[in-house]
C-alpha cells in the first residue's frame, strides 16, 4: 500500500535491501523485489551490474596469491570488493536514471508510514532536547574523523539535558584519504575538508575557535590558548590527532614539510607547488619523500603526476625534478603484501623514475652554503630543496602535563572503551590514542571505525550506563591511488589487484563519506528544521500568518533579529502623538534625531555633553566568549561613530536554564569576552541585570561624553564629501547561511574576526581627518542608514557598487537566495533609490540592503583627506577600509552606481 504513494520509476532501492529480501525468499527473490519496486529499468540495471562484476572477478582469477594455498583467499577478498563495486555502479545507474549528479543529494524516496513516524520521532528528539535544561556538558577536543562522527550522530539524535561542546584549533578539518588525490589535483581543497563549522552548526554544539594547552582534571577544567576561560566538561573526549617529527629527530629547517598534523599540509603542499612552478629549469630541484609506508608512497605518486602535469600546462621541461624516497626499512609498505611492494616498487622507479632508498635512516638536516641536507645514520648526505616528512608522528606535548596514562610514545593508553586507564570521565580516540589491549597503526580507518563505539561510550557514561567493548579489525581494504585515475591498487591480506576501474571505487567510497559530513549537511538541517515546523493554528487564515509561522523556524539572531525600522518608526510616531513624552531642555539630540546616541549636556562642563546608547540582541553564535566580545563592540560602536569617549556600561544577559555550574560558566565567558572589549575602550562595566530565558542574549547600555562641537552626527554631511566605510559588509547573509550549513567555515571565521576588531581606533581616525558626520552600520543596513544620513543632512548621495568591501562568501549566500530575517523590511526603501535596472538585479546590490552585526563605520569626509584617512584606517587594522562614494545635492537623491 505504501509503494502506491509514489511514482514507481523513482523508487530507490538499496542493495543491502535486496540482500535482506534474499534472505527469505532465496536468491530469485532479488529479482522479483526490484521488478516490483524499481520496475524493469531498475532490474536490467541489476542483472547488467552483475554481468558487468562477474567478467572483473574473471580478469582477477589468475592471482593466485604467494601461493596456490591462498588462492581462496585472494578470490575472498576480490568478491568482497567487487561487492563493493556493484553497490557503486547499481548506485551510479540509479542516479542517471534520477538525474542526480553530485554526492550527497537528495534520493527521491517512498513515503512509508515508517518513514513518516521516524521524521515525526526525529521532530520529537529535537524539541525535546530544547525544551530540557542543560544538566550536563559532553566537551570534545579536536575535530578528527572519529569526532566528526560524534557530531553528526549528536545532530541525528541529540541528548536531552547535555550541551555539547567542540575545542578545534582550526575550522577546516582535512580527510586523509583524500589529501593525495588532492595533491594530485582530482580535488579541490574544500572537496577534502570537513567543515568544522558547519558541523558544529548541524550538530547544535558550541564551537569553540581556540587549542586545548592543558587538564585539570581535579576541577574537570580544560584550558585554552589566547587568554580565553576554561571549558569545564562532565565527560571529555580527545581527538587531535599527533604533532610533527618523531624519533628524537629535532629539525628547523623551513624546507621541510610534516605531513601530520594534516590540517596544515595543503596550505603547505599550495606554496611547495608554487615554488617548483618558478623554480629555474637549469638547475636541479630534488624532492625527498621521507617515509616508505603508505601515506610517503601515495604522497610520492601524486606529486610525481601533479608536478609534472603543472609543468606540461606552462610547456615547461620537468627533467630538472627529482624525486627520492627514503625509507628506513627494507622495503616499502611493510603492512601490505609482497605483491603490492613489488608492485608500488616497479611503479616508482621504472614507470615514474623516483629513486627509492632502503636502510636509510635520517638523524638530522642541516643548512649550509652548498644548500639543505638530510644526514642518514650512515653519514649519507642528500641535498634537496623541498622535504616532505611522512613518518610515524609524535604526540602532543601537553598531554603530558595531564597526568593521564600515557604509552611510551605518549599517546594516551585507553581500554577496550576507548575510555581513558586512569580517569574514567576522559575518552580518546584516533591518532593520539593508542588502545592498550589492541594496538593498531596510526591509519585514518581505525580513527573513522572507532567512531560509532566512541558515540555509544560517551553517551553512556553520560548516563551513566554500562560501557560496550570495542576491538578494532586487524586488516583492512587498501585502496592506495597512484596519482593517475586510471590506476588504483587493491590491498588486503593476499590480495594485490592492479585495475583501472579501482580509482571509481576509491573515488565513490571517499566522496560518499565526505558527502555525509559536507554537502549532504545543508539538505539534512533543511529537513530537519521543515520536521520541526510550528503546528497551523486555525486562526492562521491569511497569508502574512502562514508566512510568519513558515519562517519562525530560521529568525535570525545579531542585529538581523532587531525590530524592522518600518514598524520602529511607526511605534515612535504614535508615541509622539499620544503626547506621552516628556522634554527636558539637557537633552541636546534626543527621539527627533535620527542619531543611535543621545546627547544630554552636562551642566557642570559647559560645551561637553553625555551619550547614552543602549543595544541588545540574542546570540546567533554559540560561544559565549565571542558573543561577548561581539555584543560589547557592537554597542560601543554608537559612541564610537560620534567621536565619544566611553565611560561606564551597564549589561542585560540572558542565560539559558541549567544547573548552577553550567549556568556560572555560561555568564563568566559571556562577560568575560564583553569585559575584554570593555577594556579595549577604556569603558568600565558599573552593573547590570540578569535573567533566564531560552535563549543566550546580552546588551548593554553605554554612557560616554564629547565636546558638543566635536560630535560626529547623522546631519553633518556636506556637498563634495567623499564617503568611507571602514568595513566590509555581509554578516546578516553569511550567519543567516551559517544557520542553514551553507555557509563556510572559514567565512563565518573571517567575519567574526571582523566583527570583534573595535570601532575606536577608526573614529579617532575620522576625526582628525576632518569629518563631522558618521554613523555605524549595524541593523537597518548600509543604504537604510545612509538614507538616515542624507535626510538630515538635506543631501543626496552617489554610492560605487564596484567600491564598496563585502566580506568574503557573502555574496555567494546571496546567489544561494539565502537573506536575513530582517533584510525584506530594509529593502523597501529601494523604492526611492535611483538604481539602474542592470544593477538591481546584482547580488552585490542586496548586499547594500543587508543587517551588519558589530559592522564599520561610514562617515563623509572632506574630500581633501579622503586619501589620507584611508590610509590611516589600513595602517591602524582596517583592510578594507575604502572610499565608496560622494556627496552630492539634495536633489540628486542617492544613486547607485556600478
């Protein structure tokens, strides 16, 4: 009955299902279900999978193995992985037939009742989870493929009652399977990257940027790098994975290049690539690969390919490259077969020309004049230009500062629980862990197995429930990539095949993973947030009601979530009328100024008078500690844009229910951050406010003074002016994006960075420049207080799209159709815009209209000084200060032009 509910030609079926099928009505079975799920299109593509996997198996039946008694051996594992082939080319079939080409997407799917009740149990969880206070925090160190995991299941199935919270150094996460296809040039960088933050948004966790220094275990405190607070954790859980250079080898040469830590090595492989491209054909340019195990041979592989296919493309020589691997065993892929050595040896020195060095151990490198060198035990010297250093890493040196058992390389010892020996509440998992009953080589498949079992453990030592032993496989399918797509080769036990068709698989097997932590996280947030949709009230009749409910869901937080300046003006318009306010002769600029700051003379100070702002907002981060400092800025930047001096502050913070310690934490790192930019501005925080919500929100009221004269207002613009904006624009879009996981991660970064760099320095700036007017642009938008701006000052305005600084990724959010809750209700001043229609229909323009959280300052300055001011604002930390119009007359109104 359910298969009625959809078309059958989309049917999409999967082969383990067939499999399952087959179990109870024998193999004919298969064929009979997919007749009568997929119809005939899906059966022919079966039976043609099955010829297809049939004839490679035949191709493979003459590799007997070292010998004749592993031949059934071998052809076990050849089954296993044409297995895994057929699943790929059925899946390949499928999607032509659906028309899906990219990794990750949308499957149309049956609508069964049990899809539905699990959609509705999913609803459930997840309004569960925000509705419980937080009781408990699970905090993870590191974003390694065994985290990442973690993540992901947090997302599908979130605890309630537990805050989870991720310490990661960096926000790009690399996949180690796919960093020599990458080096070989068949990926792109962001195609082998786990997006931290975008994880961490799918998974509703508090990401903190920043690298684990230390424990302390007494107080379940981890400590932080750049003077941020402590996180304190319930249960902790560490993957970071190893450190650089081991064996005692101590090395500063720049020319070296670690492959581990992997988070940094394609930054590092960009500028080896570069320097090889310039290099002087003349002279030789020698590579040393250090390393003979199968990260150092892969690696060898795909610069070989890659160097020289850059080189073709500039029809430059590339005999002046040599490469050289170095190995200290006796051979190369020690844990692989004789016939995959013997196989991987033939290819780098007869088919590629790499020189391969056994029994050749490097004690150290030295720089001379005659240029750097690697010195063997033996006293060998070998010069090169670049080192790429592929040996088995070290483990952090914090850890041991820990007290945590540790083994003799000091990696942490854990048990079968992946649960640390001597503290119960910590865990690790991947490379700096080493399982004291089962150890295993530092391999990225050990890290992505061990994830499931880590989720389970964590999950239920936080209920406090038996833990599950884990004892991770012995071997594994090797699928090692020779730098060309027509050659992989298939490792496992016995088995050595060399095929063509191997790099699909390969391919398939890693874009798939990747896909689950990376495309596909967009669309799964974008159902998961539609499962969660507000239930229709049947007072909601009309469609302003039902698009109020659609979009409840997705409201943005920052300035995005401000009241829209339509609805403010028309509020302040009734108040007026009702004569309910109250007029003081002090008050200088007060509610008939369109100024964010309110001027009121100071009697006992002739000519200086007090500002008085307020701002509040709810987050739209989830570190407290960066909300903090982005919140504080944002309300200093009133003072800031009138040239005042900030004197006291007073906040109001909102901090979500939970236990007291939890709660403590949460307020102490809110502050804390608000206290450091507090400082930077010389503004003491005299009191404040506090209550619980929902929500984490924080605003402060700032009081500062100026010289009456010297104030930078809205109304001061003059004809001839050249405009400034001292920063990009583009948050409102970029976190509005970062709600939904379309955003990058090292976007949302840069922009944050941004937001947390204070106004101060630029508004002294202004007004040694000359300028008499400014303002800064937070809700209503670049164009909305533009307009404030020239209504006061009785001018008009030509504004320079191609000027104008946006930040980066922000446009690319635009062409994704993605805005800020508030940027419809500050787009209706585009009406009284003089814009071409050609630029209208820009992205650049919507950019114009967009809300700025903690954004820069735009000010009129004379013409004279424009050069000059820019200049000083780059010099003083404002990139992408800029010049990006003139002021003109009235009557011109405000012209945008490209």
């Amino acid at each position: 009955r359910d298969f009625q509910m959809a078309d059958l030609r989309k049917v999409h079926i999967d082969l383990e299902n067939c499999r399952n099928a087959a179990a109870l009505v024998g193999l004919g079975g298969v064929a009979t279900v997919i007749l009568l799920a997929g119809g005939p299109q899906r059966l022919w593509d079966y039976l043609k999978v099955q010829v297809e996997c049939a004839g490679l198996h035949l191709r493979a039946l003459g590799n007997t193995g070292s010998s004749l008694f592993r031949w059934p051996e071998t052809q076990y594992h050849v089954w296993t992985l044409l297995s895994l082939e057929a699943k790929h080319r059925l899946e390949n079939y499928s999607n032509k037939r659906l028309g899906i080409t990219t990794y990750g997407a949308g499957v149309p799917h049956v609508d069964t009742a049990n899809a539905r009740r699990t959609q509705e149990n999913a609803k459930k969880m997840m309004m569960e989870a925000e509705r419980q206070p937080i009781l408990k925090q699970l905090v993870l160190i590191g974003g390694g493929h065994t985290h990442a995991f973690v993540l992901k299941m947090f997302a599908m199935k979130p605890i309630p009652g537990v805050r989870l919270v991720l310490i990661t150094r960096d926000v790009m996460t690399p996949y180690s399977g796919m960093l020599p296809g990458h080096v070989a040039g068949e990926y792109t960088r962001d195609e082998c990257h786990i997006d931290l933050v975008k994880l961490g948004e799918f998974a509703g966790a508090t990401l903190v940027h920043g690298e684990a220094t230390g424990i302390d275990r007494r107080k379940k405190i981890v400590t932080i790098s750049g003077g941020q607070p402590g996180i304190p954790y319930d249960v902790l859980s560490i993957d970071i994975g190893c450190t650089p250079m081991s064996g005692g080898l101590e090395v500063k040469v720049s020319s070296i290049t670690p492959v581990k830590p992997i988070d940094g090595f394609a930054a590092r492989w960009d500028r080896l690539l570069g320097r090889v491209m310039t290099s002087d054909s003349s002279r030789p340019f020698r590579i040393v690969v250090v390393g003979g195990g199968a990260g150092g041979v892969e690696l060898a592989c795909a610069m070989h390919q890659r160097i020289h296919k850059e080189l073709d493309k500039l029809k430059k020589s590339s005999q002046h490259v040599k490469l050289t691997l170095a190995t200290r065993g006796s051979c190369i892929l020690s844990s692989h077969n004789k016939n995959v050595q013997k196989t991987f040896h033939s290819l780098l020195t007869k088919e590629r020309g790499i020189d391969v060095l056994f029994n050749t151990e490097i004690v150290s490198a030295e720089e001379g004049k005659d240029g750097t060198k690697l010195v063997t035990k033996d006293g060998l010297k070998l010069s090169f230009e670049e080192c790429i250093w592929c040996t088995t890493a070290g483990a952090a040196t914090w850890l041991r500062e820990t007290g945590l058992d540790l083994d003799r390389r000091g990696f942490i010892q854990t048990n079968d629980f992946l649960q640390s020996i001597n503290d119960p509440d910590i865990f690790a998992a991947g490379d700096c862990a080493s399982m004291k009953n089962h150890p295993r080589p530092k391999a990225g498949v050990f890290a992505v197995r061990a994830g499931p079992p880590l989720n389970a453990n964590l999950r239920r030592r936080l209920a406090d429930q038996e833990l599950l032993a884990y004892e991770p496989q012995v071997s594994f399918l090797g699928l090692i990539g020779t730098g060309d797509p027509k050659r992989c080769i298939a490792s496992k036990g016995t088995l050595c095949m060399d095929s063509d068709w191997l790099w699909g698989l390969k391919d398939w097997i890693d874009r798939k993973w990747m896909a689950d932590y990376t495309t596909a996280l967009a669309d799964k947030k974008k159902k998961m947030m539609e499962g969660m949709t507000l239930d229709i009230p049947t007072v909601a009749t009309g469609a302003e009601a039902l698009a109020i409910l659609k979009e409840s869901q997705m409201r943005c937080g920052g300035c995005g979530s401000k009241v829209g300046g339509s609805i403010l003006s028309k509020v302040m318009k009734r108040i007026r009328h009702s004569g309910l306010l109250l007029n003081r002769e002090e008050v200088v600029v007060g509610l008939d100024a369109p100024d964010d700051c309110a001027l009121v003379s100071l009697p006992t100070k002739p000519g200086m008078v007090m500002v008085h702002t307020v701002d509040f907002f709810k987050s739209f981060i989830s570190d407290p500690y960066v909300f903090g400092m982005v919140a504080a800025n944002h309300a200093l930047s009133d003072c800031h844009a009138m040239g005042a001096e900030t004197v006291s502050a007073l906040a109001v913070a909102v901090v979500p229910y939970s236990t007291p310690s939890i709660m403590e934490d949460t307020l102490y790192r809110m502050m804390a951050g608000a206290c450091v930019v507090l400082g930077e501005s010389n503004c003491a925080l005299v009191g404040g406010h506090t209550c619980e919500g929902a929500e984490m929100a924080l605003g402060f009221s700032v009081n500062g003074v100026v010289d009456r004269k010297k104030a930078m207002t809205k109304g001061g613009m003059k004809e001839g002016d050249v405009l400034i904006l001292t920063k990009p624009l583009g948050t409102g879009t970029l976190f509005a994006a970062n709600m939904r996981c379309e955003a990058f991660g090292r976007d949302i970064k840069a922009a944050l960075d941004n937001m947390c760099k204070s106004n101060k320095a630029a508004g002294e700036i202004l007004i040694l420049m000359g300028s008499q007017a400014a303002t800064d642009v937070t809700g209503f938008g670049l164009l909305g207080h533009l307009h404030e701006m020239t209504e006061a000052s009785k001018v008009g305005a030509a504004l320079s799209l191609s000027s104008t600084p946006f930040l980066d990724g922000a446009e690319d959010c635009i062409r994704k159709g993605i805005f800020s809750s508030l940027h419809d209700d500050n787009h209706k001043i585009s009406k009284s815009l003089f814009v071409d229609d050609a630029v209208r229909k820009m992205n650049k323009f919507a950019l114009l209209f967009d809300p700025q959280t903690a954004g820069g300052l735009l000010a009129s300055v004379p013409k004279a000084k424009a050069e000059s001011c820019i200049k000083a604002l780059k010099n003083a930390g404002y990139p992408k200060a800029a010049a990006i119009g003139t002021i003109t007359a009235r009557a011109g109104g405000i012209r945008v032009g490209v």
